[in-house]
C-alpha cells in the first residue's frame, strides 16, 4: 500500500525537495524520490532512539521529566548544554560530572537541529522598473 501511494504522489510530481536526493529547485523535473524512513530503534518506554548512551540519558533526564520534552526539541550541542545549565540554575538539576559527555553525544547526534527547505532561494538579479500612474 505504501508503495502504491508513493509512486502515486512521485508520479504526480509532488515530492517536496525535502524528499529529494540532490534537489535542483531550478529544475523540479530532474528530482529523484528518496523517501526517508525511519530505521532507528526506539526504546519502548521512551521512545527515544536506542543507543550506547540511551540508559544514561534516561538515568540522568527522565528522572526529572518526561522523555516527550526531549523528544519536542532540536538544539545543537551548545543549545542543549545550556539547557542542562538552565535546569541545574533553576531547577536544581543535580552536576552531571562525567556524564555530561555522553548526554550531550546522545542528544547532538540524534535530537540536532535538522536542514530542512523551507522558503525558496532569495530571487538574484532582480531587474526593478518605476511604475507609470495614470
């Protein structure tokens, strides 16, 4: 079935450029789809991706909250070590000591801002004219 709908959208040419392997904006014809699975292991509990450093994470995080807060939010690393010293200021987050490393590894690879298009390309060598009133 899933194949069915994705040669029907493909075939009526509207796959986003998000979904295109090496887009050309300029040339809509010339996109391949790609279609981007989700092929990352969750934990069931969390639904956070598994992975080496997921137990610490859950140890460290979801003590506090719901694992929902960190599945709603993409920063960078910076963006997510200053939301960790955020919590320790305000909420009495405890030090994360060594542990902070493998926090920050879990949450930069898989809870990063992703690119995405969203906007077309600013519009180059625009030729402006007055216009006449009557």
């Amino acid at each position: 079935m899933m194949k069915i709908l994705l040669v029907l959208v493909a075939g009526l040419g509207m796959v986003s450029p998000i979904f295109t392997k090496n887009p050309d904006i300029k040339n809509p014809a010339s996109q391949v789809a790609v279609v981007a699975t989700d092929t990352l292991k969750k934990d069931v509990q969390t639904g956070l991706v598994d992975d080496e450093n997921l137990y610490m994470v859950k140890a460290q995080c979801t003590s506090c909250h719901s694992s929902k807060l960190i599945l709603q939010n993409r920063f960078t690393r910076d963006g997510w070590k200053q939301k960790i010293r955020w919590m320790q200021a305000k909420h009495n987050l405890w030090e994360l000591g060594d542990t902070e490393k493998q926090v920050l590894d879990y949450l930069e690879k898989h809870y990063a801002p992703t690119a995405s298009v969203a906007r077309r390309a600013p519009l180059k060598d625009i030729k402006w004219y007055k216009l006449e009133q009557e």
